[in-house]
C-alpha cells in the first residue's frame, strides 16, 4: 500500500484548478503567438508586453507607463528592493511572506515589524514606528494576509495609507489575494493616486504558477529609475504568457474562471474553519475569507523540541515547517515564546489532516 503523504511547505492551486484551465491555455498561447508574432518572440521592452500593461493601468485606473509586468509578483518586489539604496528599513507586518522578507534582507535592508490585529495592523503603534523609526517603505498584505489569512478593513487600509504618505513612507501592498475572496462578497479595490500607493499583483495564483506572471503599479516620478533598475537585471519578462494573460482578460474568460475559483474553494474553505475552531479552537479570532493560508501555533512544541516535532510529523507523512523566516527579526523573541508557528496552506488535504482523518 502506497504511504500517503502531504506537504504543508508550500501554497499552491488546487489540481482540479490546474486541470480545468488546460485547454484555455494551450489555445490561449498558440493564439497569443499566431496574433502578435514578433512582437512576443523577440527581445522587448524592459517594462513589460505594452498590450497587458495598458489593461492593467485601465483596471487601476493610472497611466501605463506607471505599470510594470514582470516573471511574477515575487519578481518586481525583489527589483523594487533592488532598487531602493542600500541599509533601507523595511516596515512589515510582524510575519508576512517569508521569501519577501529574505529578498529585502540579501539587498541589504533592514526589517521591523509591526502588530497585527484582526483587521490589520495596529494603527496606534503603525503611527509611533513610523515616527520614531522613518522607514523608506512599508510592506503589507492587505488581502488575506500570508500567513494568517486576515484581510484589512477598508479604514485601517486608508489609515496606513494616511500615515505613510504624510511622513513620505512608500506603502507598498501585495494584493496577490485580492481576487480570491471566496465567501460570497468582493474586496474593494485600492485606489492608487499620483503619490501611489504602489502595487503588486499576481497571475500565479489566479492563472497558473506555470505562468509566472506578476506586476507593480508605481509613482510615475518613480518610473525612470526603477526601469533602469530592470534593464541592468534583465532584458525582458516572458512576452508569450504576457500576451496570452492580455487575450485572456479580454476576453472575459479570466473572470469566468475566477468566478469558477471561488465555487471551487469555498466548500473547502467552510471546512477548514470548521476543522480549526473544532481543533484548534484558539488558533485565531477570525475565519478565513478568502486567499491560501491560515496560521497555526503549537504553544507545547518549544524551540528545544521543534526538530522532534518535525521528525515526528516527517515520519507520519507530513512535511511541515516553522515560520521563522516569515517572522519580523524584532518579534522574533516573542514568537519563540508562544511555541511552535507554522503558515497552513490552504489545501483539500488540509482538512483531512486537522480532522484527524489522515
């Protein structure tokens, strides 16, 4: 008999998601080819394919010039770090996307956190650390955060929006998320000024991993730096996907198919909140709405006893993994503390395992 196993060291689509959007994307880059020929095959402009960007400065409401289409979301946020100067601080949440915070730290930049509640960070200490510590940027994920699953109110948003730009603070939100909302109701969407904020989308969870295709709206006095930035990095993103992402939004079956998402995960995501206030009643103060993660902390499993955990687990078939690079460095200590922390991928096989059945 074939030893079951499952991995909560990565979120990912589901395969039934994957499978469904096969045939639209074979045709779909055999149609972007045959359509914009040369232009998707040959070197292109460091900013990105000219038709996607002109339909996301529409969706946002800002100049194209502003916009920025990359190899994913995780890419222009790593060349936006590249592209402050050197020793910045980077305010973020008190954990927050793992591989962000390591991308700011191999740039040279310094991190500190700040608290979360339920409904964002806590403006009152949000507005002391900005204060006191000046950051260059704040880096927040106001859609179903990663790891804890929490989604802004529309005031705290705007509230740290507020503070940012009054002490020249870049607000850089990740809405990687956004879309997968899956409770019936729909996040509202951030309005971007001159001043920004900036933004950061994602096609790799919408569409495919496969795909990698990500972007970053930025101030347009930004522009002109932060191109030159991409030009000494590299030449061009992936133009074919880029055009098959332009076609497909065009033609209305990208929001089909994230309307079929949303049918797709919400039984799924009614089980796993049933599974955590069933088991782990004090896990977190609130259901997760929408996104890939929830948080869970073992406050029995201490540092001392973290390797034995894991090693147990292993052997049981799950692979699973502390937080510890998605925490703050200054809140570090604390979570120590309170055991051990690890992000919950939001997966079919989740909800056997926190109902025991695995």
């Amino acid at each position: 008999m074939e030893k079951k196993s499952v991995n909560f060291l990565r979120g990912v689509p589901a395969r039934e998601a994957l499978e469904k959007i096969i045939p639209a994307v074979s045709k779909g880059y055999e149609a972007a080819v045959l359509r914009y020929g040369t232009e998707v095959l040959q070197y292109g402009h460091f900013t990105g394919f000219k038709p996607l960007r002109e339909i996301i400065a529409g969706l946002h409401g800002v100049d194209a010039d502003r916009v920025v289409a990359g190899n994913g979301g995780l890419e222009v946020i790593s060349l936006f770090f590249k592209s402050l100067p050197k020793q910045s601080l980077i305010l973020v949440e008190e954990a927050s996307y793992d591989r962000v915070l390591l991308d700011a730290l191999r740039y040279g930049h310094r991190l500190a956190g700040v608290p979360l509640m339920s409904g964002g960070v806590d403006p009152d200490r949000f507005k002391e650390i900005v204060t006191r510590m000046k950051p260059a940027v704040f880096y927040g994920i106001p859609f179903h955060q990663n790891p804890f699953g929490i989604t802004y109110s529309r005031d705290n948003r705007r509230a740290v929006e507020e503070i940012c730009r009054e002490n020249n603070v870049v607000c850089l939100w990740d809405v990687c998320y956004q879309s997968l909302r899956y409770d019936g109701k729909t996040n509202e969407a951030i309005e971007v000024s001159d001043w920004g904020p900036v933004l950061a989308g994602s096609f790799t969870k919408t569409i495919s991993p496969g795909t990698k295709c990500g972007y970053m709206i930025v101030p347009k006095a930004y522009v002109t730096h932060f191109t030159q930035v991409i030009a000494n990095t590299r030449i061009n993103p992936n133009l074919p996907t880029q055009g098959f992402i332009a076609d497909f939004i065009q033609s209305g079956q990208y929001d089909a198919y994230l309307h079929d998402l949303t049918r797709l995960y919400r039984p799924r995501m009614e089980a796993l909140n049933h599974a955590l206030r069933t088991h782990f009643p004090e896990a977190s103060p609130h259901d997760v709405t929408g996104g890939f993660f929830a948080a869970l902390t073992f406050p029995d499993i201490s540092r001392e006893r973290e390797t034995a955990f894991i090693k147990s687990a292993l052997e049981k078939g799950v692979s699973i993994a502390p937080a510890w690079d998605a925490v703050a460095p200054d809140f570090r200590a604390d979570y120590e503390k309170m055991g051990f922390s690890s992000g919950l991928p939001f997966r079919p096989w989740t909800l056997k395992v926190l109902n025991g059945e695995f």
